[in-house]
C-alpha cells in the first residue's frame, strides 16, 4: 500500500514506504583504515544481517570482509538505498550514478551544505535537488544519520535493538535518533521507524508526519524538530496526524544559545516559541522539555493501561522521607495525592502493621517491600473513587536498597508483578513504578533484572516520582483534550 506524499506530486519518485524496504544498500565512503560513520553503518548492517550490503571507494577491494566497488554502477546488485559519507564537493558525480543505477532513495550523512551559511553550500543543495527530481529518487539529509528501520534489518549503529514496536521517530539531530533506541532498550519501548533528516532539503517534517498519520506499524509518533521549512504545511500536516494519534514533540532551539546551535547545526531558522506552543496546543500534540522527558511520556503512553481518568494518584512505598519528598514532588508537577478517610485508614491498618507507618497519603509501610502488604494496600486504595492510578516506589530508601539480594526475581519481583497485576484487574486502575537506580554499580544487576521484568509484564518504568508525575499531567491533559 502506498501511503507517502509525493512531494509536488511528481508520481515518478518512489513512496517512503518503498524507501523503507530497501533491497540492497550501497555504502559509498566506506574505508577499511578508518572507523568513521561509514564503517559503523556496515558493521552495523552486516551485525544486522541485512541481505545485500555494497561498500564504495575506489581506493580498497575490501571493507570488513565485504568485497568494496569501485563506483556504484559496478555493483552487480540491486541498490535502493546509498548512504554517502564522501567530501560535498563530489557529490553531484555520485548522484549522476545513483539515477544510473536507478537507486529509490540517497541518504547524505556527509555535512558542508546549507547548514554552513556560505552561499555555495546552498547553491549545492539546489543541485542535488534537481538531479534527484531529475534521476527519480529522494534525498534524506543532507547532514544526518539517515533510517533506522529494524523490521527490515536497516540500522545506522551497532548493537540497535532489531525489534520492531509501535513508535516513529523524526529527527532533524541525528545524535537524538541514534541515542533515543539504545536509551528506550530498557524501558521496552520499540520502534517502528526513526528518520534522521537534518537539513530537510527532500524529505522533511511535514512529509513525514502525513506518512506516519497513515502507517500501520505505527501507534504512538515522537518528533525533535529544530525548524520547519514549511510553516503552513507543518501546521496542516500536525493538526491532521495529532488528530489521529499521539504525537510527542521536543522544540530544539528555545533559548538564544540554543537558536545559534541551530543555525548551525541544520541551517533552521526556528520559529517563535510562543507561536510553535500555541500551535502545538491546538493541534493536541504533547510538548515536552527534553529527550528524557520524551521517554517517560512514550513510556505512559505506550504501557499505563487504562489511561487514568484523573490526576488523583495512591502512592505507597517504604521510607517516611522520601513519601515525604514524593508527595511534594508530585503535586508540584500537578499530580494530586488526596489524603485518606478514616475509614479507609482502618482497613489499612487492619492487614498491614502500625507501629512505625503512616497511613495517610502516600502510604508508608516498613513492610511494603512484601508482596502481600503490596496485594493489601492496592486492593483497599484501588477501591478509593478519587484514586485514579496505583503507584509504587522502590529503590528511594535503604530498606530498598539494590543488591542486597532481597529484591531478586525469586524473592521479590515475580511475586510483587502477580500481585500488581491482579490489582490492575480488579481496580481497572493503572499500576505504575518509580524505581530508583542504584548509585553504585553493585546493585545495577539486580536493578536491571528487575525492571525488565516489570516491562516485559506490561507495567511503565520511571526513574523518579518528579518524572512519573510530570509524564503523567501531560498525558492526562492530552487525554482531556481528545474527550
């Protein structure tokens, strides 16, 4: 199925869905003396078993064991897509040889365009552009680390998580789209498709939001957007996806500081904050501050099941300072944690021990690091009408502490996501956890074990109450918006 904008609807270049399942892939640069982008992305292609990868320079037979061409028309092979990362002065000769080969789409990591603010580097764009319209296929970038597309074994880094999942990524910063898989591997979160597209010059924000508002594979979009080349057509192609599903945005270029390395770094020139705030609002899309906020509210959106019909939250853990803490910390990020009635304080109290808690909200238990006094507390609070999510902390107080052995899969975790589950059930309200990480690296074994298993059982992870209670209010204020 077709589901891409061809740009001036020239119906001679390829759709981004063809672009996205490439056959071969001919890197051009590729040496075996350097360790540069080029030679990552090949090793990166090959650790990926992606059937037909071609390395191109004249100078070497031989790439990390891959016969090396001279030029890409001496590839025997089918070539859809050309990752290039040669000087920009000789790009023009290779894309009269990308229309030769008859290739569906050309990725430019190589910088030294418009980015550069000379006006011959924007003299080259132009180009490059006419040549692709010309020989039929499309440019991604220049400036940038191009796809990363598992569920066809085309990545841009080692080690990349070769699971696909229901979550797009466009990014004009080719560091955020190569990070954001690698930081998401822990959380579980998955992805379908991430486009690096640094300076847009072919392929840009607007194309792409329209191609993931109708793509299949994709629930939940995430975009870092420096500038837009198009501020009408951003405005349309945004009202129209957000409209469809969740689209999460970080603004790049806020501040002064940031508006320079912006300049910069894609020759965008941002927009005014207030009116690309005002906009995002209106089209429903979620803002967010930064790459990590962006993950807790991936992290919300894809895992906290049902969505809470509120911002009243139950939160119960081990540690009279730090409820303490998470109670400011919540309610300053607009979660409310409302206090408990008598009567539900004496249910409390009567299967879990008094001496030493405090039976308000948060509750604060020495023995809420036992399954059953989990199981007690979530049935009584997931009772409450008030009460809109379940949330647990652990890992914030000494009697918590990881890698002391007593929070391991067999003592702890698998019986504490029993328990947890079936409170979700009964409740039909979320259970969500806050788990510290360790401060040493003693405990970070067990912390890992037990926060994949947390994930793989379905329940969304955060580093901190401050970030799970920020997560939350933008997602239930997104809700409210749809409803």
């Amino acid at each position: 199925m077709d589901i891409s904008n061809r740009p001036g609807g020239n119906e001679a270049l390829p759709a981004l869905d063809e672009i996205f399942r490439p056959r071969g892939v001919a890197v051009v640069g590729a040496s075996p003396l350097n360790l540069s982008f080029a030679e990552l992305v090949v090793h990166a292609l090959k650790e990926a078993k992606f059937p037909a990868v071609y390395p191109v320079n004249p100078k070497h037979k031989e790439v990390l064991g891959l016969p090396c061409y001279a030029s890409l028309t001496d590839i025997p092979g089918t070539v859809d897509h050309v990752i290039v990362s040669i000087p920009a002065k000789s790009v023009l000769k290779l894309l009269d040889d990308c229309a030769a080969k008859r290739v569906k789409s050309v990725h430019f990591f190589t910088a030294g365009f418009g980015e550069s603010g000379e006006a011959k580097g924007k003299e080259l764009e132009r180009a490059m552009l006419a040549k692709a319209r010309a020989g039929g296929f499309r440019i991604i970038g220049p400036n940038c680390v191009g796809l990363y597309v598992p569920k066809s074994r085309l990545v841009n880094h080692i080690h990349s998580p070769l699971d696909p999942g229901p979550i797009a990524f466009l990014s004009q910063s080719g560091g955020h789209a190569q990070n954001l898989p690698d930081f998401c591997r822990e959380r579980g979160l998955r992805f379908s498709k991430i486009v690096s597209y640094g300076n847009a010059l072919d392929v840009n924000e607007s194309e792409l939001l329209d191609y993931f508002a109708k793509d299949p594979e994709t629930e939940i979009i995430a975009a870092y957007i420096e500038g837009v080349k198009d501020g009408a057509r951003f405005r349309r192609a945004l009202e129209k996806t957000a409209a469809q599903k969740p689209v999460v945005i970080y603004k790049g270029g806020r501040s002064e500081a940031g508006r320079r390395a912006a300049y910069g770094h894609t020759a965008s020139m941002t927009s005014s904050v207030a009116v690309f705030e005002a906009l995002c609002r209106q089209a429903m899309a979620i803002q967010v501050d930064d790459l990590e906020e962006m993950m807790d509210v991936l992290a919300a959106l894809r895992f906290v099941r049902p969505l809470p019909r509120g911002l009243g939250a139950a939160l119960l853990g081990a540690g009279g300072g730090p409820s303490v803490l998470a109670g400011d910390e919540m309610e300053k990020e607009g979660l409310c944690l409302p206090g408990l009635s008598p009567a539900v304080q004496a249910e409390l109290k009567q299967g879990l021990p008094v001496a030493g808690s405090i039976f308000i909200n948060p509750l604060d238990t020495p023995n809420l690091i036992a399954p059953e006094a989990i199981s007690i507390a979530m049935r009584v609070l997931g009772r409450v009408p008030d009460l809109h999510m379940l949330i647990y902390h652990l890992g914030f107080h000494p009697i918590s502490r990881w890698g002391l052995g007593r929070l391991s899969l067999e003592n702890f975790v698998k019986p504490a996501i029993a328990v947890m589950k079936e409170a979700q059930r009964a409740t039909a309200k979320p259970v969500l956890l806050a788990l510290r990480p360790p401060q040493g690296s003693e405990g970070m074994p067990e912390f890992l074990a037990a926060q994949r298993a947390f994930v793989e059982a379905g329940f969304p992870v955060f580093y901190s109450m401050r970030l799970l209670a920020r997560a939350l209010v933008r997602v239930i204020g997104w809700k409210r918006t749809r409803t």
